[in-house]
C-alpha cells in the first residue's frame, strides 16, 4: 500500500479508503480478505460470494453525475460498497442496482479474470461505460473491443424497492458506516451471511 500511495502520489489514508479494509472491522467477510492479504495469499473475488458480487453493480442515476464540471466529464464516481451483496440499491435514487448492460442486456464490466475493474488499461473507454466485452461469448485467445455503451441511463427496472426494502437497505448501510457500534455489526451481518446459505 505504501508504495502505491508513493507512485500515485496519495496519503495512505486516501489509499486505505479505496479499499475494503475500512469495513474489516464492521464487515466480517472483509477482515477475512484484509487477513488473507496480510498473509501473502491471493484473493480472487470469486471464491468469497458473501464479501464480492461476481460482476459489477450500479446506479445509473449516481453515474449521471452532479452537474459538477469534473463529474460532467468523468461520470459520477463508482462506489466500492455496490461490490458488498447486502448492497442492493441506491437510498438516495431509490432504485434497485443495475447489473446489467443497457445495450447488450448481459452483466456489465463482466470479465473472464478475478479483477474488480476490467479492462483498467482501457484508457478510451469512459468511466461511465461498460467495459464487457461485445464477443465475451465467443471463445477467443484476445478480448473483444470494450462495449462502450452509457451506464448514466434510465433504470432498467421497471418497479423501485418498497419502503420497507429501503428502509432495511438504510439499516444495512448505517452498520456499514465507521462510527457506530462494531459488535452489533459484525453479529449482524455474520448472522445474515448464515441465513443466506440456508434459502
């Protein structure tokens, strides 16, 4: 981490708070990964279906941006916590999490690799784009060229969560969030990941 704040030129705490170890504490699949890395052993995001969705999740309406100058031009900014499972939808939009292509209606940013964000050296492709491959389906020694299309679009979904869907989605965020009680949390959420493996 260190040397990654050193070639970027950012604090380490600035670093920190890209990654999940924030929530290691409050998250109990994340303190498993921050231990694991803290060890040497490689994660992939696909061995651990309670701590990583296997594709990428999103608001269109965050990714529309603010108005702001810089998010005109980049897109409203990705957020690490639509990765977690217990993460469905956006409070402030009050929209279900969108995961797939607009376009070509498959899992968006998908990728045949244990990556977070595929395709990083893709410099052409706006970050507000899919980056899926439009031949992903074809068995190919290369990738095919990046899908392209805008994710900043009208929700997919048709019906929007229900006050009570909402309201557990602002529970859930709030045990998320530094600050607050981290017993409770860590039960909470141990409990819940048991009760999702017995459905």
């Amino acid at each position: 981490m260190k040397n990654f704040a050193a070639t970027t030129r950012l604090d380490p705490r600035e670093v920190r708070a890209m990654t999940l170890e924030p929530l290691a504490s409050r998250y109990p699949p994340a303190a498993r990964s921050v231990a694991n890395v803290r060890a040497g052993k490689v994660y992939s995001m696909h061995t651990d279906g309670s701590l990583s969705a296997t594709t990428a999740r999103y608001c269109p309406r965050c990714l529309a941006g603010d108005g702001s100058d810089i998010q005109n031009a980049h897109g409203g900014p990705w957020q690490i916590l639509w990765r977690l499972p217990v993460v469905f939808a956006c409070p402030l939009h009050e929209v279900f999490l969108e995961h797939l292509c607009p376009h070509y209606h498959k899992p968006v940013n998908s990728s045949s690799r244990a990556q977070l964000f595929p395709r990083p050296a893709a410099s052409e492709v706006h970050p507000a784009h899919c980056r899926s491959s439009t031949d992903q389906d074809i068995p190919t020694s290369r990738p095919g060229a990046p899908c392209g299309a805008r994710l900043a679009h009208h929700p997919l979904h048709h019906h929007r969560p229900g006050p009570a869907l909402l309201a557990l989605q602002h529970k859930i965020l709030r045990l998320l969030r530094p600050g607050g009680p981290k017993q409770p949390a860590q039960q909470y959420f141990t409990e819940l990941i048991l009760l999702a493996g017995l459905s």
